[in-house]
C-alpha cells in the first residue's frame, strides 16, 4: 500500500466560507479596543493550532461535548495559510475498518457514519460505501501485439472501467460493510462550519511562531504568531516587535497542536516528520462504478509501480508512492509539485483505464503527511504533553481523514474531563515518545 492519505481538493467556489477574524489585533499599550472584539471574559480559552481535519474536528466535538458551553468556554484556531490548505484538502477520503491503529479506527469509522446520517454526507461531502480491490496487471503488455486471446481475469462486471486485457490477477481486500469515503476537503470545511455554529469558535489566519512557557519552563502559557494579510485576533493580544514585522502573543488555558508534518516546528523534540505524496484528479469520460483499486502493476522485468485509483462520484483520484527528498516547507502554499511525478500518474492512469485517458485532469498537486518515526509504533501521538496546558494530536501518517472524528472526540474528552472515554489511546500518549518543553536557552 501507497499513500492512501492523499488526494485532491475541489473548487470550493461554491462553498459557504468559513468565518474568519478580521479584527485588528491591540497593543498591550493601547486603551482603546475595538468595538467588534470581545473583551477577555473569563472564559476557559482554547486554542488549537491548525485548521486541517484534526484541528477542526477537535473543536467540533468540543462544542459537541456535554460539559462545553459557550458561556464558559471559547476556542480559537489558528491557520497559517487557509483551512484545508494541506492533506486535508488534498486526501484521497478512504475510510476503512481495517486501517489503522485499532485503537481509534472503529470509533472513528462509526463517528463517520454518524456524521453522515445526521448531516447528509452523501450529499454534503461525498460520503459512501464502496468496493476494495488488489489489482495486478503487467503494463508492458501493451507495448506489443499479443497473438493469444487475453486470459479473462473474471473482473467484477461492474468495474468496467478497467482494462482487463493488461490485468493478470485480482482479489476482494473489502466490500461496504468495511470501507467507505469521503470528499476530504468538503468534509474539512463542512465540520469547520458546524463548529462555528457554536458561537465559541473563532478562526484567525496567522502563522504561529513559537509557544511561550512559563519561567519554569514546565508549563506553556501562551503562542507567539504573526498575522495573515489583515486577519489578527484581538482576544486579550499582546503585541511583540519580531524580525519579521509585528507578531501577536495569544494567551491560552489549553493548547492543542495540530499541525501535522509542522509538528517539529513548534516541537523540536517530537518524532513527527513529513512524507511527500503527489497525486491527480480526473473526470472521467463517463461515470465510473465506486471502487478504491491498490494496484501493483509491472513496467519491466523487476521494475513496478503501485498507484491508487480511487473513484468518487464526480471524479477519480490517483496518488502515487511517498518521498521524503525534500524538507517539509515553510507552509502548505510552499509545497513543490514535481510534474513529472504528476505526469507519470496521468500516464499509468490511462494505461489501465481508456475512462481515464479520455478524461479531464483537473487537480496535479502534492502534500505531505505526518509520520511518527519511532519504531515502535505507527501513531498517531494525542493527549497530553508533558508541558502543562500543552496537547497534541498529530502523526496520523496516511488515515488522517479515517481517524479525524475519534481523535477529535476522545481530544475533547480529555481537554475537559481530563481523559479519554471513548477509546483507550494510552498507548498513543505523546509522553511515551519524547519529553516536550524549552530548548536550552528559550
């Protein structure tokens, strides 16, 4: 298996936006504040820093949670490019029973299916259940005149789509009672949305710069961040000068980081790095019955490659194998696309289906993923740090959109009852991994 995480997002034209903050953020100095901020409250304040699936299904269920209210609570997110600028935009929406890790699979896979009931995924984000299979086709088939009939294979009728003639094997991995999918970044904007309806969630565009601990170093107090364009928060803001330009201290009673790959960034310590996934979208020349195909298809004597195929309902996905040649970057608008490495996907593509090569590419695009690199477990990393009032959920490697929903819910279980209830994820608690806290002389 690829990278079942990667995929593609939409034109999101259409798309009610989310609310954003566009309240300039006030100088300790100043006296004066502006009348659309609120004033500092007293209510317990949350932020989380990332505005993937992650970040938002974790203020989703906050607002869903019954010890939350907004009279006590409120929460902001703060996204350094725009919601759903990176894998969460650009995932392939697999969702499967037997992805991993087990510890939040099940859940997470019944959250989905819940989430669609109540809210009309099918129709909202593309929510279905489909068919897998494992496909084994031999490419260089079609570089020569074959004076034989083709073997037939004995294809499902209804994957039609597929060219037989090149496939030499296949086998059912899984039906609808154990996979299914979502429209990844639909989805992402969708739960941000809800979440809003709360009244307790603001969104602020700005990039964080660092996390501010207290003069022990055991505790983090508050995040230093610079604004995005005009969007600031003006929620009890201190301002500070930094080499860049202004930035904005944001204090915080509980700060939850959910930045993915850019895990490292604020956490030097953790093992949480990125992997590199390219991928396309295609319209098909006519519809395509739904199927999520891993195949291993052969180029040459010990050459293969091994894409994605997955169908969605207005449009197919294709992802290919992850690399790690380049650094994660600055931010998600930073990411290289390498277009060859697209190129190569459109060409395999039409290869093993003529519904393919006679459609429209609409989407070549790469993100990355965020991969745990301890040996002993697959992550993802959730709960607590072992800096007071600092959390993390992050490291969800190719099942990010798979697992979003339970790590969102048992993440606001234990942000305001102090453990999980849903699931037992203790083996994915961060402080098993690495010790957070300042580096030497923060």
């Amino acid at each position: 298996m690829s990278v079942a995480g990667t995929g593609a997002p939409v034109d999101d034209t259409n798309l009610s936006p989310p609310s954003v903050s566009t309240a300039k953020a006030v100088p300790s100095n100043s006296t004066r504040m502006p009348s659309s901020a609120p004033s500092d409250d007293g209510r317990t304040h949350i932020i989380i820093v990332g505005a993937g699936i992650i970040g938002v299904c974790t203020a989703y269920y906050l607002t869903r949670h019954p010890q939350f209210s907004s009279k006590t609570h409120k929460i902001t997110i703060i996204e350094s490019t725009r919601p759903a600028s990176g894998a969460s935009g650009k995932a392939g929406g697999l969702l499967a029973l037997w992805a991993f890790p087990s510890q939040l699979v099940p859940l997470s896979f019944q959250l989905h299916e819940e989430l669609a009931d109540q809210y009309n995924g099918a129709d909202e984000w593309a929510y279905r259940r489909l068919q897998t299979v494992s496909l084994e086709g031999n490419l260089s088939k079609t570089a020569r005149v074959s004076k034989t009939k083709p073997v037939d294979i004995g294809l499902p009728d209804d994957l039609d789509w597929v060219r037989s003639d090149i496939m030499e094997s296949w086998s059912s991995l899984s039906g609808i009672d154990s996979t299914a999918q979502v429209h990844p970044y639909k989805f992402t904007m969708f739960m941000l949305r809800r979440a809003q309806e709360s009244g307790a969630v603001n969104l602020v565009l700005g990039k964080v710069q660092k996390l501010n601990y207290s003069p022990k170093g055991n505790a983090v107090e508050s995040v230093v961040y610079a604004p995005v364009g005009s969007s600031a928060e003006s929620i009890s803001c201190e301002s500070t000068a930094s080499a860049d330009g202004q930035s904005y201290i944001l204090k915080g009673d509980k700060i939850v980081i959910t930045v993915g790959p850019w895990t490292s960034r604020l956490l030097p310590t953790c093992p949480v790095s990125g992997l590199r996934a390219h991928s396309i979208t295609i319209t098909p020349s006519r519809p395509v019955s739904a199927y999520a195909l891993f195949t291993e298809l052969k180029l040459a004597k010990g050459k293969y490659i091994s894409p994605e195929i997955y169908a969605r309902k207005e449009e197919v996905y294709i992802c290919g194998e992850g690399d790690n040649y380049v650094e994660v970057p600055d931010t998600t608008d930073d990411v290289e696309v390498l277009k060859e490495r697209c190129e190569e996907l459109v060409k395999y593509a039409g290869i093993v289906s003529k519904e393919l090569q006679g459609g429209r590419i609409t989407r070549r695009q790469a993100c990355y993923l965020p991969v745990v690199d301890v040996p002993s477990t697959s992550g993802p990393l959730i709960g607590p740090t072992n800096s007071q009032n600092l959390y993390m959920a992050s490291g969800h490697s190719c099942w990010g959109i798979n697992n979003a929903p339970g790590t969102g819910k048992v993440m606001a279980e234990i942000l305001l009852e102090g453990e999980a209830k849903s699931a037992d994820v203790s083996s994915l608690d961060p402080r098993r991994y690495f010790v957070s806290g300042p580096l030497p002389g923060e």
